[in-house]
C-alpha cells in the first residue's frame, strides 16, 4: 500500500462517469508497475464518488471540462488543505482531437515526479553558465502519437531520470517507458520542455523539439508551466466542489 493516495474526481459534462473506474484502473497499472519502478514514486488511485469529498491529506486528480468551466474551480494548483492537484481539461482534449485518458497519465506522472513544481535539472556550461531544465517527465514525449494502451486505455508516454542526465551518450540507455528518445534532454516532434537560462535574463521559457526558444510562449493560467513561475507561498488553495455542473437545457436535478 502506497502512502500517497489520490482521489479521481469526474465533474466534466463530457466524461461519462461509467468510463472513469477503467480509466483509473489503468493509470493505476501505470504507476504501479512501470513509473514506480523507475522513479522510485507510488501512489494509490481511487475513484471519489459524485458529492463525496476526499481525506485532508489525499492529492486530487480532476477531471474539468474546460478553461470556462475550470474558472469555477480557480485555476488553482492546491486542495484547500495544500496538497497537489492535477487538472484535466476533457472538453478542450475533445474539441482539439486529444485523449483526455492520455492528458489525465501526463498530468498524473508529472504530479508524482514533481508535486511542489519546484525540482529542476542543472546542465552547466565550461564558461559557468547553464540552464535548468524543468523537472516535468511527460513533456518531451507529450503528443498522442507516443501514447500506448493499458488495457485498452491509452496513457501517455514518460521518460526516465536518465533523461535528464547529459553525461549519457545516445543510445547508451532507456530514456523513455516507449524508447522512441535516443539520447538526454531529448525533445520528439510535438514535445516541450520548460527550461531557465541563468544567465540570460529571459527567466522561464519554452525550448521545442526543433530546439528554438519561445520567448513569447506563457505557459496557460493553472498549467504547470505557468505555476513555476509563481513562487510557492503566492498559489492559492483550491476551492473546487465534487459534483458535476448541469448540462445546459437541464433542470440539474
């Protein structure tokens, strides 16, 4: 039994509730016997059943519809006792073609691996310099067409701790669950990672597979991106309620 246990909540009109538990049930496989193992992080994942709310001490996985309806909810990176919470926004997934299953394994693993948004990776320069690199495991494999299937729920790649090591020469090692990434630091075509220059100036930004910088890029609001450049003692707690909104045209009862 893990010591960290994290209630799934379904509050989006576009999620039927009967999908949940095998989505869960997947993750579950997920972190137990493949993210564990490598990144020495295990949890318990249950299902939060519709008005129940969990234990002071659980971490939230929820399950949103999109930016409007998750403004309810405030956008925040905190439960209101202070523990993390990871946001899924499954209308959004839908309307731009992506899995929301897959959204919810990236949010999860990033969850585990970095719970506080405040662990990085140094790879220094021979003039002193350097950059920090994000510690967010799901970012560089990020699109869909690297995802694979538990169960028949599709879960989204992840890489390993040697991902962030750049000593590594390619091919030296397993740097993702699914090896399609060849060598350290690493970004496949649609992948991402956060990374601080220390000596530009520029603060946060975002390097792309084609290895550009985004300086105009901001990370969006409640995204983790954008919470790391929020310093810890300035997020704001959680004030979201574990009951599905009323569909348009319905009476809500």
């Amino acid at each position: 039994m893990a010591s960290i246990k994290i209630a799934v909540s379904n509050v989006s009109t576009v999620v039927d509730d009967a999908d949940v538990p095998d989505v869960v049930a997947a993750l579950q496989r997920q972190v137990h016997e493949q993210f564990a193992p490598v990144w020495g992080v295990d949890a318990d994942l249950y299902v939060l059943a519709q008005g129940q709310s969990p234990a002071a001490t659980d971490w939230w996985l929820t399950i949103l519809d999109d930016s409007d309806q998750a403004g309810a909810f405030g956008y925040h990176d905190l439960t209101p006792t202070g523990q993390p919470l990871g946001k899924v926004f499954a209308k959004t997934d839908q309307q731009y073609g992506e899995t929301w299953s897959v959204t919810a394994s990236h949010e999860l693993l990033e969850m585990l691996a970095d719970p506080n948004i405040n662990l990085t990776v140094f790879d220094q320069t021979e003039n002193g310099g350097g950059t920090l690199y994000a510690y967010e495991v799901c970012d560089a494999c990020e699109a869909d067409a690297y995802a694979y299937k538990i169960d028949g729920v599709l879960v989204s790649d992840f890489v390993y701790p040697s991902w962030f090591e750049s000593f590594r020469t390619a091919g030296s090692t397993q740097f993702d669950y699914q090896n399609k990434i060849n060598s350290p630091l690493q970004l496949l075509p649609g992948g991402y990672i956060g990374v601080y220059n220390v000596t530009s100036g520029n603060g946060w930004t975002q390097l792309t597979a084609n290895r550009k910088l985004n300086y105009r890029s901001r990370g969006p609001v409640g995204s983790r991106r954008e919470r790391r450049t929020i310093p810890q003692f300035e997020r704001i707690k959680s004030t979201v309620k574990f009951k599905k909104p009323a569909k348009k045209g319905s009476s809500g009862k």
